[in-house]
C-alpha cells in the first residue's frame, strides 16, 4: 500500500465525503459487478482493468470492491475447491477489510497523486517517481505467494513520463496481479494503455439507487428524481447539490427565467448575491455549473422535447415555451458556449461573483425575451 504525506488532503477523495475504501455497500453498478464476476469464474481473468464511467458514479467505490474481493479469495483448484463465488461481497468482518480500510493491506498499491517537491502541496499530476514506487512493489514477492491488486486513482491524471512507465509494467505484468485503473475521461489515456486493458463501464445512477447511496453517506433525499436529473445520475455530483442547496438555487433559476419576457430584477439580484463573497466560493462554482446544465437541457428541449424528469418545478413547462424547435435549440447551444466562455474570463481576472452572475442572467433574459 502506497504511503502519502499525512498532513495532505488524500487526492482521491471528494471534499465532505467518505473516501471510497470506507464505503463497502455500492449501488446501481449491478452490470458491471456482474461483468467482473463473470470474467473471474472463467478462470482466464484478465490483468487489466480500464474502470471507466462519469465521474461520481462510484468508479473507485467498485475498484476497491473489486480489490476486497481478489484479495479474500482463496486460490482455486483442487477436489476440494469452494464453488464459484455469486457476488463480489467480501464478508464484513474480513480481515482484508480493515486492513484496507487502515492502508494496510500488504498486496495493495494505491497508485495516486503524491505530494509535490516541497511537500507543501499535493502534486497537480501522477508523477513517475510514485510509479518507481509501483515498480518496487512489484518486485517483492507477495507475502502469501496470492494474488497482488494495484488501484490507479485516477489514470487520466498519469503525466506522460508516468503513463510510459506505467505502459511497461502493464506489458509485462507479474503474475497473479490485477491492474484497476480508473478513468473518467479514458480519450486522454494513452491508445497503448487501453488496449492492454478490458474496460468494465460504471453507470449513471436511477433515482432509488442514488436516494440509498446518498443515505449510506447520511444525506437524505426530500426529491430524488429531481436529484438525479440535475446530477446526471452521479453520487458525487449530487452530495455537492446537496450540501451546496442545488435544487433551491436551480429552482430559483428556472423561477427567473420562466417569467420571461417579464424580468423580476428584485429576484435576479438576490440570486446573484446567493454566490457572491469568499466564503461562497464553492456555492459560485456551483451556480456557474448549473447555468451551464440549465441551458444545456433548454438546447435539448428544442429537438427532444421537454425534459423528464424535471428538475425543478415548472422546468418543463419553461423549457416547452423557450425552445419551440431545432432553429431555437441551435440558439441556445450557442449562448451555451458563449457565457462559459465569458465566466472563464471572469474568473480568471477575478471578477465579482455577483456582478458575474448577474451578467449572466441578463444575457440568458435577453435571448429569451428576443
């Protein structure tokens, strides 16, 4: 198991949540479970694995299922082999857990961003120093002459001096050992990297499913289909909604723009401020996503039809009398582009979150009223 500064944030787990090697319990990834289960009863299991899917949908929350599993799995063969397993559940009181769970499970490598050359910060990539490390794992002879797992969290962050010397071990791998590398935007992996990987996709989540994975975190959910759609079936995604108050700001959104063409300056305003201030950094990255989601799904109700579900009351009903046809959803794809290209120039020269807002809102009520 790979050793990082302990005075650093771990790079592989989202702020306000649990890391995913304390979440044993995952939801809605049924088909890739089975996909894994099937490919090890075969006996011919594959030493890679590209773990791919939208980020938040429990890629690394199934990568280290997967590593539970292999790690507690006794060896096969014999007359008295045990049956085939009928899941990847590892028993909970398994001592393959907890020594996960502590980082010490001695078959294990966490592959992640390590700490940078002051120690001050972690690194803005993987950097091949931490795969020497993997190299040096790889070596040493399994303590119990089993099968070894490296989890690669998250592959697309590898630079390229790591990615060339992660693609040579992944070409002569070592015996008994599974590769599982977790991608959320696999394109950016070197064409050598995936081919000498099988991919098992991660799916977005249906509503009951992220209601019980936001319930094991200890979020309940009052609108889960509402939920789901605006984060797009993602876990991850949705604790931010959640904890940031999403739905209400999304809602608040969807209220401005469906009184068009009347504008309700006094409400525009209060939005604006909603993301205005330091300590509402997150809330304003936040604000400037759902913009982007907001016109997103109003460009789709021009050649789709009206969104469902909806995620915000009256959203459809909006959207229906925004977007009439293809000619408007062209419209509105084009703004897309244009206010995210203006709130990456606002950020980036630090203008006033509300001022930005507002601006947008103005632009979005503008298109509307035309």
């Amino acid at each position: 198991m790979s050793a990082d500064a302990p005075d650093l944030p771990e790079p592989d787990c989202a702020p306000g949540a649990a890391h995913p090697r304390e979440t044993l319990r995952l939801y809605g990834q049924g088909r890739a479970d089975g996909d894994f289960l099937g490919a090890f009863a075969t006996g011919r299991l594959h030493h890679g694995w590209l773990i791919t899917g939208p980020r938040g949908v429990g890629k690394a929350t199934l990568a280290w299922r997967i590593a539970r599993f292999l790690l507690s799995q006794a060896d096969p063969g014999g007359l008295f082999a045990a049956p085939p397993p009928a899941s990847l559940d590892t028993p909970p009181d398994h001592p393959v857990i907890r020594r996960s769970i502590a980082l010490a499970e001695p078959r294990l490598f966490l592959l992640r961003r390590g700490p940078n050359e002051k120690g001050t910060a972690l690194s803005a990539d993987i950097r091949v120093d931490e795969v020497r490390r993997l190299k040096g794992f790889l070596q040493l002879s399994a303590v119990d002459g089993g099968r070894r797992v490296v989890i690669v969290d998250a592959a697309d962050e590898l630079n390229v001096q790591a990615a060339n010397a992660l693609l040579k071990l992944l070409e002569e791998p070592p015996a008994a050992v599974t590769f599982l590398l977790i991608a959320h935007q696999p394109a950016r992996l070197l064409p050598t990297i995936r081919s000498r990987c099988r991919e098992l996709r991660a799916a977005t989540l249906e509503p009951a499913d992220m209601a019980a994975a936001l319930a094991q975190a200890g979020i309940e959910v009052q609108a889960p289909e509402a939920l789901a759609a605006l984060a797009c079936g993602s876990v991850g995604a949705a604790m931010r909604i959640t904890n940031l108050d999403g739905l209400d700001l999304y809602a608040r959104l969807v209220g401005l723009m469906a009184a068009q063409p009347r504008f309700d300056r006094a409400s525009a305003l209060a939005f604006s401020d909603a993301a205005a201030g330091a300590a509402n950094a997150a809330r304003f990255d936040l604000v400037l996503d759902l913009f982007d989601l907001f016109l997103t799904r109003l460009a789709r109700t021009g050649v789709a039809g009206a969104p469902f579900p909806e995620a915000a009351p009256g959203e459809a009903a909006a959207f229906a009398r925004l977007a009439l046809d293809a000619s408007d959803a062209r419209r509105w794809a084009e703004l897309q582009q244009e206010l995210g290209a203006r709130a990456r120039r606002g950020r980036a020269v630090n203008l006033d979150p509300a001022a930005l807002v507002m601006d947008m809102v103005l632009h979005i009520s503008a298109a509307a009223a035309a």
